[in-house]
C-alpha cells in the first residue's frame, strides 16, 4: 500500500507517531533507568543535537517528502525531538510527552517550563540546575520524571484540537503509525474516535504486532502488519 494512493484527494491528514520511533538512547549509559538524572538526560539530549542519522531519520524524511503542501497535523508519543529536524512543519507537531529540549521544577512548583540552552553552561559543568522559583532540581520536561510538567504542549495541543475541530464532514486520513498500547488515550483511542464519528474518515494503522482494527471501523480502515519505520523507507515519493 502506497501512501501517496492513501492521501489522494485528502482534505486533511492527521498522524500518529508511536513510541517505535523513540530513540533508545543505547549509546548513553545510565545507571537506574526508572531514576535517570539530569545529567544523564543531559547526555542524551547532547546526543540528540549531533542529529544521529537513523533509520527513524530516514522514514521521517519519507513521510516529511508525503506530507509537503497538505493540511496535516502530527501527534508523537516521543521526546526525542528527532521529528523536529525534519521538514515536517514544527507548528503542526504536537509532543504530549515531552521534550528533551526543556527543564521544568521537579516538583512542579509552576508550570513554567525552561529552555536547556540557558543552563548549558551549568550543565556542561556537570552540576545540577536549580529551579528559579523554588531551589529545588530541575529535571527534563518528559513523561517519565517523578512529576511532570504539562505546559509545555498545552498550547500546541489547543491548535491540535482546533484544527481537529475542523475536521467534521471533511476527507480526513488518519494514519497511525507504531502507536502501541503505552499511552492509547493520548493516540489510539482518540485516533479511532476520530475515524468512527466522521463519514468521510479513512483510517491506516501500521504496526508490527499491535496492528488490529477494533470492529466499529474495520470498514473505514487498513490494518498494514509491519515495522512502520521500514514501512516509510519503502514508500516511493
Ligand atoms: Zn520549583
């Protein structure tokens, strides 16, 4: 199945990226994964910034090439911030997860969020950031910290939901693409939805295990059983 075939006459796009396409961070060691430090996330993020070529890169490059001059939206479970180094449009990306681009208060005395860059230079020192409101640490804005942060994508998920909002009646594509069950009502679930209120919906769901299509909207989709990254790499643009 060709996507460009799946896209055709699409008034508007919606895609879900799952956690398949999250950097592992295997080449940075860290000595408790539950308990990961600052530092620690720091190494990854510094990782991160050298933009390591992959073939995640490569299927985002694929999807970025399929998605140019189309009224899209991309929803991603990762916080690896790779999909921001394409030419996928940053405004019309939304991270619920997080980012390894900001620091928020460990306790989330405020919402405030901190962009990493303006503690780089305590960082690179190998010292701990402090928050400017409490003293207490400051740790990664990303799903997996002890208390997180929600306001870093608040603002963009309102945009999300706008242009869903305007979706209604429309030839909406819904493609998910290794959305597995970690965190389904932030993708899966509300993907579905999506499909199952809107006649004109089409919906894809590529995965290599968790490829299934509950049976309210089997008629709408396309179960695709395979590695969605592969499954990009091998589309022809
Ligand atoms: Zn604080």
């Amino acid at each position: 199945m060709y996507l460009n075939e799946f896209f055709k006459d699409a008034d508007m796009i919606l895609v879900g990226i799952g956690e398949n396409f999250q950097d592992k961070f295997d080449e940075i060691e860290v000595a408790d994964e539950k308990n990961v430090t600052i530092l620690e996330d720091y190494a990854r993020k510094k990782y991160l910034d050298t933009c390591p070529k992959s073939d995640v890169t490569e299927a985002y490059e694929k999807l970025a090439k399929m998605l140019e001059g189309k009224n899209y939206f991309v929803v991603t479970l990762c916080t690896d911030d790779k999909i921001y180094h394409t030419n996928i449009k940053s405004d019309r990306i939304v991270a619920p997860c997080g980012s390894y681009s900001y620091l928020q208060c460990e306790e989330v005395c405020t919402e405030d969020i901190y962009l990493v860059e303006e503690y780089k230079d305590i960082l690179d020192k190998g010292e701990e950031p402090i928050c400017p409101k409490c003293g207490k640490k400051l740790v990664m804005n990303r799903i997996g910290v002890k208390k997180y942060s929600e306001e870093g994508y608040l603002k963009k998920w309102n945009t999300y939901m706008k242009w869903l909002q305007g979706s209604l009646n429309r030839n909406i594509r819904v493609l998910e693409l290794g959305v597995g069950m970690k965190y389904p009502s932030v993708i899966r679930w509300p993907f579905e939805r999506v499909t199952l209120i809107n006649n004109k919906a089409k919906f894809m769901r590529v995965h290599k295990q968790l490829f299934q299509l509950t049976e309210d909207i089997r008629d709408k989709g396309i179960s695709i059983e395979e590695n969605p990254i592969d499954f990009l790499r091998n589309q022809i643009v």
